[in-house]
C-alpha cells in the first residue's frame, strides 16, 4: 500500500521549481514567489514531470530531464501563420507566448500561441513555445495533502478560499 504522505493520485501537491532548457538558460522559475500546486495524476503539469514526481515526499528535491515527448511535444513542422490583427479584442495587450484557443473546421477549440506582434498581423503557431524543447527541472516538494471531492471532480486544485468561477 502506497505511503499517505507521498506523491499519488488524488493529491494536491505544492512545489517550488526550476526550468532550464539543454544549454542551462533559465526558461521559468516560481523562486521568489508561492510554490506551484497540481493535482497528481489530472494531467495538470506536463507527464514526464508528473511521473518523475511519483512518490516523493515533502522534503524531497529532485531533478528532472523531460524530453519533448514527455513535455510539450515534438515541434509540427509548420511556419507561424499571420491573422489579421483587428481579428482580436482591441483592449488586449498581445504578446508573444501568449495562448489562446480558435474554433477548428469540426468546431474543436485549437491551441495556438502568438508568435510575433506586428502593427497589422498577429502571427500564431499552433506548436507550444516549448515543443521540442527538452525540460530539466530542479524541484523541491514543499507540500502534500489529499484533494477535495470538489478538487478531484474539477481535476486541479483550488486555493485556501475554494473555487470562484468567473464569468
């Protein structure tokens, strides 16, 4: 039987961590701010950090390498696609990296990131800013606890407030 304090299904785990692509270059961090919550085994992080997180414990610091696979998919070999930008909310400010989702021929929501802004154009990119990109993670398990029936039947982990949906 699996140890109640470690890592597993059903939990809402805190974690502080560090992203470095292959060359060291720090690629995002949660140092200096609150940790990092997911619930384990919803899909909420990418699966090669999920997996590698598998029983820990509070405590635990561990590295992690994830390949493209595991992280955010091998790169689809497609050029940025430009959009006219009037096509978007005028009080947006547009960003490169920034996500949004478009509505597919089949009326399925479409991941895309912007990958560049011009004054006309928005350039968009259905690859994640990481795809392709292999992941190393340095990470520290600052907090383990079972999720709330509400948590689980959402499939992420809410703050100390609970839920608030907005509209």
């Amino acid at each position: 039987m699996p140890n109640p304090d470690t890592i597993q299904a059903g939990k809402v785990v805190s974690f502080h961590y560090t992203l470095t692509d292959d060359a060291g270059k720090v690629l995002d961090t949660s140092s200096g701010g609150q940790p990092m919550d997911y619930l384990h085994g919803a899909e909420n992080i990418v699966p090669g950090l999920e997996e590698e997180m598998d029983g820990h414990a509070v405590g635990d610091k561990l590295k992690a390498i994830v390949d493209p696979e595991s992280g955010y998919g091998e790169r689809i070999a497609t050029d940025p696609q430009p959009i006219p930008r009037d096509a978007f909310p005028d009080d947006v400010e547009l960003r490169p990296g920034m996500q949004f989702a478009a509505e597919g021929p089949d009326g399925d929501l479409i991941p895309l990131w912007i990958a560049k802004v011009e004054t006309e154009q928005v350039f968009v990119d259905p690859n994640h800013p990481l795809a392709g990109v292999t992941l190393h993670f340095a990470v520290e398990i600052t907090g383990i606890r079972d999720a709330t029936e509400e948590e689980q039947d959402h499939g992420h982990p809410h703050g100390p407030e609970g839920h608030v949906h907005t509209h």
